[in-house]
C-alpha cells in the first residue's frame, strides 16, 4: 500500500522484507513493538543508566494511572527482569485471554493528537493539504518537537523519559568493524543501503519542514542524529491498530511487554484492539502470579529482530533465512523485477510442505526456462509449474544458492557454547553479530538437508 505525502512515500511492512529507500520512493516498514526480548541481551539500565531510576518509573506509571489507565486482571507493575531488562510483571494468576491493561486513546500518541497541538498541529495540516500525509514522519517530528521544545512542560515527558537514549544493539548504529562481522548476510547488505537513503530522507525532510519552520523544530536540535533516535523510537515501539486510523500509534507502556514466543500462537483472538475509547490488552496465554507477562511479536525472522530490535533469539519460531534470487533483465520485462528480489526460506515450511515464499518459486520457474521457453510460458505454468525438468532445475538452483550462502558464513556451530559462555565480557555488538552468523549457519545447514531430502523424492 502506498501513500503519497510531503517528504516520501510508504509502502506497509510485512515483517518479512524491509527496505527503507529514499525521497518519493517506498519507504522501509516497521516492527509493531520494541524492547530487549531474549536472554542474550544485556540488562536495559546497561544502555540507560541514568534513565530507569525507580522514581522515573514511578512518575511513568503514577502518570499512566493519573490518565485512565486500567488494570483488570489485578495488579501489575513495570520492574527489572532478570536478562531483559524493563518489563511488566502480574502480582496476580491471569488466565489465558484476560484482560489486563485498558489504555485510554488520550494515551496513544498518533496522528489525532498531534493534530490537535496548537503549534505543530498547524504545520502538518498545511503541509499534508499540499503534500498528503505521512503518520510516520509527523510522529518521529513531533516526538523531537516534544523532546527538545517543550522538554519539561510536555504531556508526554514522562513517557520520553522512559525511552531508550539509544539504539546500540541494532546493527545500523553499529561501527563499520562491527558490522563488517554480517558480511555475506542480507543483514549487511540491508543497513549499508540504509544508511545513505535515511541520510537522503532526512536531507528532504530538513529542506521542506526543519529549515521553513526553526521555531517548532529548532535546526540546533533536529540533527541527523537525533532524527535517527526518533525514527528507530518509532520503528521499535510502533503499534498497529487496525480499528483506528490512521493505524500508527505508539502506546506508552505496552511497549515495554517484552517478547517470548509460545510454542503454539493462537491465531482466532486479537490480543490488542481497540473497543470504545480505549485499547484493550489480553493475555495470549496462561500466567502465574509473580511472573513476567511476554507476548508475541508476530512471524518475524531473526533478521528483522536484530535489525529493529537488537536481539537474536536462538528459538525463533521464524526460521527462515533471507536468500537474493538471480536475475537477468528478462525478469524485469516479464515479471516486473528490476533486481534479484529477496525471499526468506524457512527449512520448517518446507519440510511441512509449505512451498517456497510469496512468488518466489514462481519466479524460480521463469529464471530457470531458456530464452525461447521463456516467451511461450504461461502465467498458469508458472504458478502450478511448468515441468518436471524445470521444476528439478529450479530446487537444484535452491540448493547451490544455500550452499553458496553457507560457504560464504566463516562460523561454526560448535563456536556457539563458547560464544555463550562469553556473553558477560565480549562487546554487545560482536556478540550479538556472531551470535546471528551462528543461528544462520544452523538454518542453513537444514535447509541444505530439506531441499536435499525433497530433491530425492523427485523424478529425474
């Protein structure tokens, strides 16, 4: 989907392939909750130690209360947990589906209430009835308008004071050192191209609002840097709510629910919707008293987590690996594709019989035809298959383009215990990005065994 507005375009995130590209171009989508989510992580007052007094948080939930926040299930309390750093906690048994947070919309912070400020509520309107609108980049602004202009005096400094001050566990704010250790992952190749389009975006951003308004967004204060901190503030935390629109809020205090994925997610309920003037928050499974509430974040690979969120969890239900299909410029006439498009392929899906990702086997199809077959094939061929031959060819290119993929990984699994027994003493960064070399080398390793295994079963 895309949307048209003042300073880019956006196209929605689906979890699975995220690119972020430059002005008038489709914009990278987002992750719908943020914070630390598995062992691996250091504790958040590593990363914010002046933050997460107990008298902030304190403040955050006396001024959550203070604003209509309710808590049906019993009482619960925003806390340190062990290896995850701020999370929240239930004093109470809560069964499954339980409701245990009702938070007003007046504590949502989207595009209605920005609406309303009297200063850069304006701005926006002038600008979208010219340009059209764009949630995303009204929010990341009004957020540094909030925390640069209004500092103390705004509604919502409590909530800012709860944020992360920064984002060094996620890979784009990483040293070039760093991040050289992702070569040979789509990971790396995602965040150098990142890297210069946010730069573009901002460029856009500060010629067509910052520089035309220095009041609201003061030049001194909106630098690239801080543009970063709210853009990933956004990215990390953001909720979608399909009830509302637009759907981009960020809700103060559900985005501290960490993640911990059930063995089996019950697909039937919402367990976050909007009913009345308020968002209801239930329990997507059985919780004992004194224990930490967690949710799921979704079908999300391991690479979209450590992106946005700056964690890897060795237990992803996810575990697809992200893979660029070959191309030549045929692709690009018959099918559309002006590059190799990225697909993430999960050994599970295919050992259950879930065919390759979106189009990719269809595109598979078309790339292993020759020139004169090419121009004879159907669209219904190449969506129910076009022969044995081909179907063949296409899981043997499959297999040499994980085998490359795994080739190219300089790590081993056995490196795994011993990376794990220096979790305490090696950097976040280096560990976290050999932590997810490691859980790729694993993923490709089964892979080459299902598509091996399958390549077995067919004729010759």
């Amino acid at each position: 989907q895309r949307l048209s507005s003042w300073w880019c375009t956006t196209r929605s995130f689906t979890f699975i392939l995220c690119i972020i590209f430059i002005v008038w171009r489709p914009l990278h989508p987002i992750s719908s909750n943020d914070t630390v989510g598995t062992t691996i992580l250091p504790d958040a007052a590593h990363n914010n130690p002046k933050r997460y007094s107990q008298q902030t948080i304190n403040t955050f939930m006396h001024w959550m209360y203070e604003n209509g926040l309710e808590t049906p299930s019993g009482n619960i309390s925003l806390e340190f947990q062990p290896s995850y750093g701020l999370g929240l906690k239930t004093h109470a048994p809560m069964p499954k589906n339980a409701i245990y947070m009702k938070i007003p919309h007046r504590l949502l912070l989207g595009v209605d209430h920005i609406e309303r400020d009297p200063v850069v509520g304006r701005i926006f309107q002038d600008l979208n009835s010219r340009y059209g609108r764009s949630p995303k980049y009204e929010i990341v602004l009004y957020l540094l308008h909030e925390k640069h202009v209004k500092r103390e005096s705004s509604f919502w400094n409590p909530y800012l004071q709860m944020l992360p001050e920064h984002f060094s566990s996620c890979p784009f704010f990483w040293s070039d050192a760093d991040l050289n250790l992702l070569r040979g992952s789509q990971v790396f190749s995602d965040v150098h191209s990142e890297r210069q389009q946010y730069r573009d975006t901002f460029e856009n951003l500060k010629r067509r609002t910052i520089d035309v308004h220095p009041s609201a967004f003061p030049p001194e204060k909106f630098t690239f840097e801080e543009f970063m901190w709210a853009m990933w503030v956004y990215a990390s935390r953001l909720f979608y709510i399909d009830q509302l629109s637009p759907r981009e809020n960020l809700v103060p205090l559900a985005d501290f629910v960490n993640c911990e994925e059930p063995p089996e997610v019950d697909k039937s309920l919402d367990f976050v919707v909007s009913e009345g003037d308020h968002l209801v928050l239930r329990a997507d499974r059985t919780f004992e008293g004194g224990s930490q509430i967690f949710e799921s974040y979704g079908a999300k690979s391991n690479a979209e987590s450590l992106r946005f969120e700056g964690f890897v969890n060795m237990d992803a239900p996810n575990d697809c690996i992200w893979l660029q299909l070959p191309w030549d410029q045929q692709m690009q006439r018959r099918i559309g594709y002006s590059s190799g498009p990225t697909f993430c392929f999960s050994a599970n899906d295919l050992k259950r019989m879930r065919w390759p990702p979106g189009k990719s086997l269809m595109y598979m199809r078309f790339y292993m035809l020759n020139v004169h077959d090419r121009k004879t094939v159907t669209d219904q061929q190449l969506i129910k298959g076009v022969s044995n031959s081909n179907e063949r060819a296409v899981w043997e290119q499959l297999l040499r383009m994980v085998e490359e993929f795994d080739s190219n990984n300089p790590f081993k699994e056995k490196q795994l215990k011993r990376l794990q027994r220096k979790k305490d003493t090696e950097r976040e960064e280096v560990y976290l990005a050999k932590l997810f070399r490691i859980w790729e080398k694993m993923q490709a390793r089964r892979l080459k065994e299902v598509l091996s295994e399958h390549l077995k079963k067919m004729p010759q």
